[in-house]
C-alpha cells in the first residue's frame, strides 16, 4: 500500500507522515499537558510522559484527519502528502499509540486519570467532517483540547482537581477561543463561499475582531484575579497578562494573518511566563 503521494519507498514514506506534525499547533498541548504536571506539584515523569504522549498522538490524529477531509474528501486543499490509504494508516498508527498510553495512564493512575484523557481523541478524530461544520465546534475544539490538555495532565498527578487548575484551564479557554476567532477570519472569503460557518462569517469580520478582542481581555483579567485572589496561583502569575496584554495591544489593529501569528507568539511567551511563575514562585 502507497503511503506518500508523491515519493515513494520507506523515506518517502516517513517524510509524508512526518509532514503532518504541525509544530505550531503540536508543540502547545505537549507543553500545556506538562505545565499541568508542574502545577500539580510532585512530578511522576513516566505519568508526565504519557499523558504528554497521548496529547502528541490526540493532536497527530487531528491534523491526518483533517488533511484527509479537505484534499481526499472534499478537494479543497490542492495538494496531500499522504494517499487515502497512507492517511487510514495513520490515524490507525496514531490511534494505537494514544490506547496505548491510556492504557499506561489506567495501570499507574487509575481510571480517571484515562477518563479524563480520552476526549482529546475524540475532539481530535471528531473535528473535521463533524466539528467544523459549525461556528462553536470549528472554533473551540483546539481550546477544548488545549484546557483538556493542562487537566488532564494536572489530574494525571493529582488524582483530582484543584480550583487553580480549573481557573487556568477556563483562562486557556477563553484566551485560545479568541486567537482561533481572528486566525478565521483569513479565510472568510472562502468559508463564505462553501458556507462554512465560521464565527467571522456568521458574525462578519468587524464584529469576529470585537468579540475576539472581548475575549482576549477577559482571559487577562481572568488571570491578574487568579493570581490575586487564588492560593495556589503565584502572584508573578499576572505577569502573563501583561506580557500577553503588550503584544495582543500590537496586534490589536493588524490584519489576521499578521495578527494570528503575533497573538500565537504571545500565547507562547503567556505560557512562559505562568511556567516560570509556577515554578520558581519567588512570592507565594
């Protein structure tokens, strides 16, 4: 069976399967998964790394799928590394190494630390043909997966779930739902025209922007009142918001593109900075 499109043979093969890890989108979870990990204090790493494995082959299962509906399904991606065989096999491949590590999770932790973990998968299977159809499900199934992430790595650890932890997840929520807001609205010409119902075209572009911003400031509010008012969460902890705050004021007023790629960044630099708080907490 062919797995790449275009070369052929096992490094052909491997290059076409590599190609579907997306740093930009991979590297978010695996980190937030161990951030987790760090806030619930103890760190057992052979738990840390498989929930952090799971996060990996959750977020791998989505970008194969999503690849395979939009060229091999739909055609409105103009090129696919991987055949439809080599995309089936993926998710195959995938799929088995995220039981894997749920099962792992189950043996050393329990069976909610594997509860817990499981609907990353499903959200990322899930999220094209089903999910993106429609302005919620499009827009929030990586946020979704990203406070699942930080949960399910915390739980991981925990056994349980602390307020701060539930505060931070609802933060990454809300903060993520407004970058994914303005990241659309690039394509809002052409998911008018296959009436994909993104919130920039259900709402229009003018209103998307006022609302993602609306969102991106409760996030920053959300964390200066948990490292304000919330024992667990180190007052540095607020620094987040004005790192974040700084460059979301930037990229206020640019077009999506740039703006995507400046608020992505800042979310880098926001997870930074609440990693260094947690673990140094110079003042709690």
């Amino acid at each position: 069976m062919a797995v790449a499109r275009h070369e052929s043979g096992a490094l052909g093969a491997g290059r076409a399967l590599a190609s579907q890890v997306h740093p930009v989108f991979m590297l978010p979870p695996l980190a937030t998964s161990l951030f987790g990990a760090l806030l619930a204090g103890g760190v057992d790493l052979r738990v840390a790394a498989l929930h952090a494995g799971a996060m990996f082959f959750a977020v791998y299962t989505a970008h194969v799928k999503d690849g395979y509906v939009d060229f091999h399904v739909r055609g409105e991606d103009d090129d696919h590394p991987l055949t439809v065989g080599g995309c089936r096999g993926a998710m195959v491949g995938a799929g088995i190494g995220f039981l894997v590590c749920l099962v792992g999770l189950w043996a050393l932790v329990g069976p909610g630390a594997a509860l817990v973990t499981l609907p990353t998968w499903v959200i990322g299977y899930t999220h094209a043909p089903q999910l993106d159809l429609n302005p919620v499900g499009a827009t929030m199934g990586y946020p979704t997966g990203i406070s699942l992430a930080l949960l399910g790595g915390y739980y991981a650890q925990a056994t349980a779930f602390s307020p701060r932890v539930l505060g931070l997840a609802a933060v990454f929520l809300v903060l993520l739902t407004g970058i994914k807001i303005i990241d659309d609205e690039k394509d809002y010409d052409y998911d008018r025209s296959i009436q994909k119902r993104t919130v920039a075209v259900v709402l229009g572009p003018r209103r998307a922007r006022r609302l993602a911003v609306g969102l991106l400031v409760t996030a920053m509010v959300g964390t200066v009142a948990l490292a304000v008012m919330l024992s667990g969460v180190p007052p540095t902890a607020a620094g987040a918001a004005v790192v974040f705050g700084i460059v979301a004021a930037i990229a206020r007023r640019a077009e999506s593109e740039l703006a995507t790629m400046l608020l992505i960044r800042g979310s880098y630099l926001f997870l930074a900075v609440l990693v260094a708080a947690v673990w140094f907490q110079p003042f709690a």
